[in-house]
C-alpha cells in the first residue's frame, strides 16, 4: 500500500515520472538499478549513416520535423517518437507506442489523407532529461517493416540514447526495404544530416 500510495500521484505524469518513482523505491529499498546500455553498450545506436539510401533533402527536411516533434513531445513526457513528410508533423506517439502509430500513418495514406508516394521519416529519440535505466526508445527490425507499411523513407534513432535490437538484421532489412536508418544527434544544429 505504501509503494501505491507513492506511485499515485506520478500516474497522472508521463511514463518517466512514474518509471522514475519506481526506481526511486527499488533504489530506497537497496536494490541498485542498473540499465541496459550500461550492461549492453553494443546495443546503443551509433552516430551517422547505417543502412539504406543517403537521405535526399526530402527525407532531410522530414527527419528535421520529425525530430523537432519528438523532442517537443518528449518535453511534455507524452512519447518519444514523431513523423513526419517533408516539414508537415503527420503523428505523434502516444501511449500506443511507435508500431500503433506507423499503423496510423499507413491507414491515413490508406484514406488519401497524406499523398500515396511514399516519402517522410519517423524519428524516435529519448525524452530530454530521460532516465535512461528504464524505457529507452528502441527500434529493430519490426520498426523497419512498419515504416515501410508507413511508406516511410527514413527512420532516426537518437544515438547513444536509444536501443537498436539486432542491429545487423535491422540494417540488412533497412538496405533491403531501401529505408534511410540514421543514428541522430538532437542536440546537434545540423540536425540528422549524416
């Protein structure tokens, strides 16, 4: 009852707040909580170009968007993950996750309410301030697929901050589909250019 009552009022926060409560009691209680990024490092996406096509200024402005979104998104502690096509933002994460969403985005090219030529980007990148012990964003080779269902032409993933599951599937599946996967830095002026 007491680990409730601590939580409650951090359900009505995002993922993070309540993630952090969670941590907060493990770690009161004595337990050290580690992430795997410190375990698994390798599975941390890197920096640049890794599989698929040199993004053309399209795709560029796209993933731009896209980033801006997911990083105003992740302000709010909302998602972590944005689309865009050209500079239009077309979706954002909510709490049905990135795969839920990509499905959205294939349904409104479905209903002719974004164009049938396949362009834009998703972009999924970790909440500013995350911790990063629970819940890092991740992608892998579903992600692909479901951009490529979206008609996507890129996926960005924030490097050093986010988690890519077997990351040479990922890549050969990303080559294959010819989907852009980038390892972005948001931080960075120059955006995902890589």
């Amino acid at each position: 009852l007491k680990v409730a009552a601590r939580l409650l009022p951090r359900l009505r926060a995002g993922d993070d707040a309540l993630l952090r409560g969670v941590i907060g009691i493990m770690e009161d209680a004595g337990i050290r909580v580690r992430g795997v990024h410190e375990i698994v490092p390798d599975l941390l996406a890197p920096l640049g170009h890794l599989a698929g096509p040199k993004p053309d200024s399209a795709t560029q402005s796209a993933l731009q968007t896209a980033m801006h979104g997911a990083l105003a998104l992740g302000e709010l502690d909302a998602g972590q993950a944005a689309v865009a096509v050209r500079r239009r933002l077309v979706a954002l994460e909510g709490a049905e996750g990135t795969d839920l969403m990509l499905e959205r985005v294939a349904a409104l090219r479905e209903a002719g309410r974004l164009p049938k030529k396949r362009g834009g980007a998703l972009v999924k990148i970790a909440k500013p301030g995350q911790e990063l012990r629970a819940d890092l964003p991740t992608i892998g080779p579903d992600t692909i697929k479901n951009a490529t269902s979206a008609m996507l032409k890129a996926v960005g993933v924030h490097a050093g901050r986010a988690l890519i599951t077997d990351l040479e599937a990922t890549k050969a599946l990303a080559d294959e589909c010819k989907i852009t996967l980038l390892g972005i830095n948001p931080s960075e002026k120059t955006g995902p250019d890589a």
